[in-house]
C-alpha cells in the first residue's frame, strides 16, 4: 500500500523535470496540444517561467477551454504566480460556478493592463506575436521659433530617455530581489504528507494529502506564520492515474487536525475539513456546503449549515443537526435533502481497528468447525459444551501462539435473539504448528471470512517471527478448508506493528 505513494512521486517528479528541459516555444506547444501529462506539474514549470504576454494570453486562453477541471485549476494557479495576482483564487477561476465568467473578465482586464490587447497566433509558426499600436504622428512644429522649439525637444527627449532608463534599471532590481525572495530563498513545499486513514471504495482509494505552501525561511521563523494546502489523493483502482485535488488553502497549523475522509456514495468522495466538502470522482470538481445549501431552498438553512454528524449511510451522505433533532441523507445526483431518522453511527468509517476484520474461524459445513485457536482458548471459551456463533473475532494479540484446529458441533438451535449457535462437541488440533496472532480475513465484523474458489479455501493473516519487536512482518497464507493444508504462504514486508489498516474486497485486499 506504501508503494502507490512512492510511485506517484516518482513519476510526477519525471514529469517536471522532462518539461524543467523544454524551451518556452516547447512548453506553449504542448500545453496547445494537450500534452501536459497526469500529474499538473507542467503548470508549475510555467510559472517559473518569466512573465510575458505570450504566455499570460496562452494561459488565459486555456482557462476559457472546455479542457477538464484540474487542468484549468492548476493552469489558473500559474497564471497568478506569473502575473502576480493575489485578487483571485484558483477554483474561483476555473470551476463550474456563475462568477467565474464575471471572474475571468476581470482577470483579463488585469492582464490587458500590464501585456496590451491579447495575441494573434501566427499562420506560419503557430506562435503568438503581439499586435503593435500605430504611433502617433508627431506635432508640426510652429514656423515661428523653429530651432529654439526644436532644441527643447531634443532635450526633452534626452531627460525622459535618462528617467526611463533610472526606472527601468529600478525595476529590473527590485524584479531580480523578487524573483531571488521567491524563487530561491523559498521553501518549496515537496509532495506532501499523508493524514488520516485512507478510504477505499468500489473503484478508488483516497487520502488526504497535507502540504506545506512555499515560504522564505529565516533566523526568528514563527511557524505560527505557515500556511498548509489540504489534498484530496485519488487513485483508481484499474490502474488508471491518479488525481491530485485541492480542498482547501491558507490553512493555519493545527487548525484542521481532525480533517478525515467520510467515503463515498458512488459519485462523489466526501471528506470532513472543518465542514463538508466533496470531490466528484468523474471530474475531480468540487461540492462544497454552499451547493448543498443551494439544492435545498425550503430547508432551514442555518440549521443544515451546522451539522455535527456526518457518515456513508445505506450508500448515501447522512448528515446530522448539531442538537441530534433532525437528520439528513443527501441524493447523490441532485444533493437534496430527504429527512431521515436520526440515529448515532458506531464510529467513522475511516478508521476501522484491525480486528474488525480478524477471525477466529469459519463453518465448513453444519456440523464441522476450521477454526485458530491457542491452549488457553480450547480449555476456555472453545472447550466442549461451550456455544459457538456462525461468526466468532479473534482477538489482536502479537505474541500469541495459535493453531489450526478442527471442530465437531452439535445441531444449530436458536440463540434467542434470531441468530443460531451450536454446542461444541470436540475440538482436536491439526498438527502442531502454531501462528503467531493467526486469524482468518473477512470483509466486516458481522461476516464470515473470505472464502477462495478452486480450491476452497480461506487466508490467513499471521506474524512472522516470535510476533513481537520490529522486525515482525505480516504473513498471508492460504488454507485449504477440507484438510486445514497450507497452499501457501506470501511475506507482505510489512511490519506488523507499523501496519495501520488493512482494505478488504473479494477482487483484492490491501494493506497500509
């Protein structure tokens, strides 16, 4: 699970430094033709590069393009490094609402004020050229006083010529400073921290990247001052790329510490930072309170705004009123609002413990029991006589030794609250190997473990070693159900005590 991580960055950094090597003549070609690659860091290379009107027009061309969201939200954040502006922010600029068009008109106000009217691209090279102003025809000068007149000129024209270089010479320095402030003595952020616990759908994982903005290091540095940027880590389970989606910016340290992903209802990844705020995971735009706000009118929006509860509830977004008076479950298409009972969820979906999906055995038939028990649980809770359930956890504990064992069990009878249960018979070991903290995979805590075809079989997660220290890694073995064989055994490399989730599906299982 660790390696996807790695992976991304690796890739994303061979990107930026195959575009760190193109020309600028290069770098517009392949943003015109699309070329810009999956991980948006050509935009970023772009706003390294210095500030001219070709590439201010190109950008704000793109911006107006029906190129998907990500694209236009990174390419809006160069071209406000470039310019700079500091008016707008990103998702203002390129998201689906009503006052980007008003935005981008603004914008190209701002850009026509410091580059001219925007470029034409040429017939023959494709590239812009810039449309020049016809100057003006100079004055006729009076016949009267001709070379006294003409003699001020020339030394009006020599004053301003000097002025002009001064002020060129000044901004030119004060350019540089900038440019070294901003570009050199800058902490540039790196790729970002996982945070929480990550959350794996029908087709996705996603995890919340944390990320430090760029700023000028000094000798009295308040890290009071630093500002982070929240990311949303999209990565598609058919191997497609993955999508890096910004929530939020200028956020204060420590002021998002319980930020954490909520799940999905199948159209949009819905996380928890300080509110509600959504990901649709076909475009990678964003759904913020406001729409919500917005797709329900006839609600009390002030009490929607201040929802406490939030959770994946039957495959939809529940959210719960801050006096627990009134709960909500929210359309996937449409964000309305149906009133729902309100009733407390046993705890958040993204931070399950492992031995949620730890067990301690499985029914091979009726009246017959695979099961991974230690001594102490054959001569305790699984000795004859004792009632035994359909499903039974095991427990998570490193250094015990468990082996696999056969069971024999009575009829099935009611256990009065609408389950069956059965009366141990016998219990005999097979063999005498013992597993350190053995138990079987399942996918929840009210089911029975997974179950492999051909032959039937289930696997086993157990640890390597005395099952304690760090150097105890996570075992996966397959074991046959009828005669209790090990088929095989895979060493994940992952150290037992360092693994933090484990992801279950019938297609795959994944570990972090």
């Amino acid at each position: 699970m660790s390696d996807w991580r790695e992976q991304y960055g690796e890739d994303a950094e061979r990107d930026a430094k195959r575009f760190a090597r193109f020309s600028d003549r290069e770098l517009m070609a392949a943003i015109r033709h699309r070329k810009t690659g999956d991980y948006y860091v050509i935009w970023y290379e772009v706003a390294k590069r210095k500030a001219t009107a070709e590439w201010c027009w190109l950008l704000y061309e793109v911006l107006l393009s029906d190129r998907p969201y990500l694209d236009r939200y990174h390419c809006a954040a160069a071209l406000l490094a470039l310019l700079p502006c500091k008016e707008f922010e990103e998702v203002e600029l390129s998201a689906e609402w009503p006052v980007v068009r008003e935005n981008l008109a603004k914008l190209r106000t701002i850009v026509e004020s410091k580059f001219g009217p925007p470029a034409k691209i040429g017939e023959a090279s494709g590239d812009p050229v810039r449309r020049q102003a016809e100057p003006a025809p100079p004055a006729a000068l009076p016949a009267t006083g001709a070379s006294a007149q003409a003699a001020w000129v020339h030394r009006y024209a020599q004053l301003r010529s000097r002025f002009a270089g001064v002020v060129l010479v000044a901004v030119l320095i004060f350019g540089a400073a900038i440019w070294v402030k901003n570009r050199v003595l800058v902490v540039q952020p790196g790729k970002g921290t996982p945070m929480g616990s990550t959350v794996r759908s029908a087709n996705h994982l996603a995890t919340l990247i944390d990320q430090r903005q760029p700023y000028t290091p000094s000798l009295h540095h308040d890290p009071s001052t630093e500002r982070f940027t929240l990311n949303l880590h999209l990565l598609p389970l058919d191997g497609s790329a993955p999508k890096l989606v910004p929530l939020m910016r200028d956020l204060h340290p420590g002021g998002y510490s319980l930020a954490h992903v909520i799940g999905t209802d199948g159209q949009t990844m819905w996380v928890n930072v300080n509110g509600l705020i959504g990901v649709k995971l076909a475009s990678g735009e964003l759904v913020t309170e406001r729409d919500v706000i917005k797709a329900n009118p006839s609600l009390d929006t002030q009490k929607l705004a201040r929802v406490r509860g939030m959770d994946i509830v039957d495959g939809r977004l529940r959210l719960l009123a801050d006096d627990h008076s009134t709960a909500w479950a929210l359309n996937p298409s449409t964000l309305q609002a149906a009133v729902v009972e309100p009733r407390a969820t046993p705890g958040r979906l993204s931070n399950p413990p492992l031995s949620l999906y730890m067990a301690a055995g499985l029914r091979t038939a009726s009246d017959s029991w695979l099961g991974l028990h230690s001594q102490a649980d054959l001569d305790g809770t699984y000795r004859p006589h004792r009632w035994l359930g359909p499903v039974e956890s095991a427990s998570d504990t490193p250094s015990e030794r468990r082996r696999l064992v056969r069971g024999e069990l009575g009829e099935e009878t009611s256990d009065g609250r609408g389950g069956k249960v059965s009366r141990i018979r016998a219990m005999t070991p097979i063999g005498e190997s013992a597993y350190r903290n053995a138990s079987f995979l399942r996918l929840s805590e009210k089911s029975e473990p997974l179950r492999l075809n051909g032959p039937d079989s289930v696997l086993m997660l157990h640890s390597s070693g005395d099952g304690t220290g760090t150097g105890s890694t996570l075992l996966v073995s397959r074991v046959e159900t009828a005669s209790g064989r090990l088929l095989w055994t895979h060493d994940t490399k992952l150290h037992r005590f360092k693994l933090e989730q484990i992801l279950p599906a019938e297609e795959s299982t994944l570990w972090q």
